[in-house]
C-alpha cells in the first residue's frame, strides 16, 4: 500500500478500495455460509467440525485483513474526505455519510467480533455467543454499504457479486431454518418469511436506488452495457477494464462528462503569460485519455511567485468532453502544488468534482491524471 502511495498517481489506492473492498465482501459471504453450516448436522455428516470451525474463522479474519487493506487505501486515497475517525465511528464523513457509515457499522462489528473471540474465555459464552449472532448483521450491513458507496454498483460483475452472495446466504438461512426441527413450525415459518421479504426488499431497494440514474454513487452504465462485462470476475482488474469499457461506451455515446466517478491521463502544454499590471497567467491545455476522453484547460491569473507559479487572484477551469458541443466550466477551489481541485457546472447545471495532479517537465509539457466526480 505504501509503494503504491508513493506511485501517486492517483488512481491505484482507488483501484485497491474497490477491489479489496469485493474481496473482502466474497470472504464475508463464505464465512457467514460456514458459520450458518456449522450448527447444522452439514457438518458431521460431511466434514468434521474442527475443518469447518477452522475455515470460518481463517475466513473471517482474511475478510479482515482485506477490509484492512479496504480502510487504509480509502483513506490514502486524498479524493474524497474521509479520515481516520470514520473508519471506527459511523455517519460522521461528510462523504455520502449513511452509506460510508454502514461500512464503518460493519467494520465494528467485526472487530468486536475479533476482540471478544479474543476474550472468550474471560467474558463467558453469553456474551461471546450474542455478540457473534450480531457480528452476522456486518454481511448485509456491508452488502448495502458496497452497493452505496461503490462505483461499481451498476457495473455487471458487481451486481453479479451482489445478487449471488445474497442468494446464496438467503439460502443457507432458509435451509437453516426449516432444519431446525427444535424450532416451533409457526417461528420456523416465520424466519422463512423474514429472509424471503429482506431479500425482496434488497431488490427493490437497489432498483429504485443504487441502479438508478440520479444516485450519488452510480457507476453510469447504460441498461444495454449492463450485462456484458465479465460477470463473476471480481478483482481489481476486472475491475478496471469492466469500469473502462462501460464508461467509455457511455461517453462515446452520449458526448456528456461520465456519471459517476471518471479518471483520466493527461498530456499538454503549459504556458505563462504577462498580463497588465504585474500579473502573469499560467494557462494548461491538455487532452485527456481514459474514462474521461476529451479537453482540459485551467487557467490561473495572479501574482507571479519565485521559483515559478503564481499566488493566484482568480482562475478558470474548463472540460470539454470529445465530441460534446460546450465546455462544463468553473473555478479552482484548492490549489496545493501541482495538486489542483475544481467544481465545475456540466451544461445541465449539475456540479461536477475534480482533481487535477499535475507533472511539469521543466519546458512546457505537462502530464498527469485527472479525477471527476458527477454529483447529483
Ligand atoms: C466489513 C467491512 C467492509 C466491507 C466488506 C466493504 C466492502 C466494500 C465493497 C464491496 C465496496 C464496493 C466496491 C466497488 O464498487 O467496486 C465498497 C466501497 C467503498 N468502501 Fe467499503 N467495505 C467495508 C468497510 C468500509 C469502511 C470501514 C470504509 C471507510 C471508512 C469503507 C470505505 C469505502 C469507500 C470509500 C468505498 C467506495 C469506493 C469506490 O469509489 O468505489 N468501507 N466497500
């Protein structure tokens, strides 16, 4: 994690959120599946107890360790605004609060699951036992949290993901209770009903929100597109390509600025230029390739500092996405070295987030990578 922080370039911690975040959410799935098999007779009749004990708890503590690596990628990562208190306590980022939350709620629980495990002995089975049957609650939590908060929510091998480990444990449940012949038949009923109606609500839910145009974290895939990435491949690869390919689609198609979350490699000029009064306008003018494809120009008016750059007085900031007629325009908002943040106005009026890294040759080329964020 550190050696890709040094790299800088802005997007790999991101690609490490994502897919150490769908990791981590595969590991939970088949802990929860163990942890489900492991009260009923499954585990006698097939393997023997310690084999599936065993396979629960290293699962468990690998979907941690993956969550870990999830938490400080996100937090490495300067794109958006979440700190170190928001990977313990919930709701409090001012970034997408709920949904980051619900991740911070599961992480919690899997540490206080973790923590009493650890304290077994000392804290009794009671205890033990009831904060167990709650650390179950970190698999939805955490299923609502991805589709939430990820950018891949819309993406093929998300849903796929998504939908397949909630079939999956639905089913164990279903299949946990109607075996549980201790059970009276009218709670062994309702149970069943309980899991069919979440799961049910789950669906209509993610319709109505995360895949839906309109939702803060929508990846931007066209209904036509939906089905066509690699379904089931999850990883930081798949990815990767998956996001390319559904967004450049989107983009060629449409001519806008992406939905959602958009990255960029940047090639360009840079020039400086005497105004009246003293003042000096650094102008940039790049193309951009990647998800975003089209062209960027900032200009910074000011004061002209020594050692180059200038303290500045005012500034423009303009995209224009390829084949799109009119440039999405603002101001600069932050400006800290060769780090440059923006909001800009899409043509509909919507703001649009972005992050400009930016590497200067020594002439006037100019490199870099670019970060956007459409916000509904
Ligand atoms: C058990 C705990 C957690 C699990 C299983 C989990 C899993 C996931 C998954 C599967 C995604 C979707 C990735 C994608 O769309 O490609 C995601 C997104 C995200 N998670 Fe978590 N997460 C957990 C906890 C946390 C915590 C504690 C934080 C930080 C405080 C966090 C921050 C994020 C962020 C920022 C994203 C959005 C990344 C993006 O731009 O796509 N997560 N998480």
């Amino acid at each position: 994690v550190i050696a890709v922080a040094a790299s800088n370039n802005g997007q790999e911690l991101w690609y490490l959120t994502r897919g150490s975040g769908a990791v981590a959410l595969l590991l939970l799935t088949a802990s929860v599946l163990l942890g489900v098999a492991n009260t009923t007779r499954w585990k006698t009749d097939n393997w023997p107890r310690f084999v599936v004990y065993g396979l629960h708890r290293n699962l468990t503590l690998l979907a941690l360790a993956f969550t870990g690596v999830h938490v400080v990628t996100t937090i490495a990562d300067a794109f958006a605004p979440i700190g170190i208190v928001d990977v313990v306590v919930p709701f409090l980022s001012p970034y997408r609060p709920f949904w980051l939350g619900l991740g911070t709620l599961a992480f919690d629980l899997l540490l206080a699951l973790i923590v009493t495990s650890l304290l077994r002995r000392r804290i009794g089975n009671r205890t033990w036992r009831l904060v167990h049957w709650l650390a179950y609650g970190a698999w939805p939590v955490a299923l609502l949290h991805s589709l939430g908060t990820g950018s891949d929510a819309r993406a093929g091998w998300m849903l796929f993901l998504g939908v397949s480990s909630g079939l999956v444990v639905v089913g164990a449940v279903m299949w946990r209770l109607l075996a549980a012949q201790e059970a009276e038949p009218i709670v062994r009923a309702a149970g069943v009903l309980g899991a069919v109606g979440i799961a049910v609500a789950l669906v209509v839910w993610a319709r109505s929100g995360p895949l839906q145009h309109g939702w803060a974290a929508r990846a931007g895939t066209p209904e036509s597109v939906l089905g066509r990435p690699a379904a089931g491949k999850a990883g930081t690869a798949a990815a990767r390509r998956t996001t390319r390919t559904v967004r450049s689609v989107r983009h060629a198609v449409s001519g806008a600025l992406p939905r959602g979350r958009f990255s960029g490699s940047l090639h360009g000029r840079i020039t400086e230029a005497p105004t009246e009064g003293g003042l000096v306008v650094v102008t940039i003018d790049a193309r951009s390739t990647g998800s975003f494809r089209g062209r960027v120009h900032i200009a910074l008016r000011g004061f002209p500092v020594d050692g180059g750059g200038v303290q500045m007085n005012d500034s423009v900031v303009g995209v224009l996405p390829a084949g799109a007629p009119r440039w999405s325009s603002g101001t600069v908002t932050g400006l800290d070295g060769t780090r440059v943040v923006s909001t800009v106005r899409d043509p509909s009026g919507k703001p649009v987030l972005l992050q400009f890294d930016l590497r200067l040759g020594g002439g006037s080329a100019v490199g870099g990578s670019m970060r956007g964020e459409s916000r509904s």
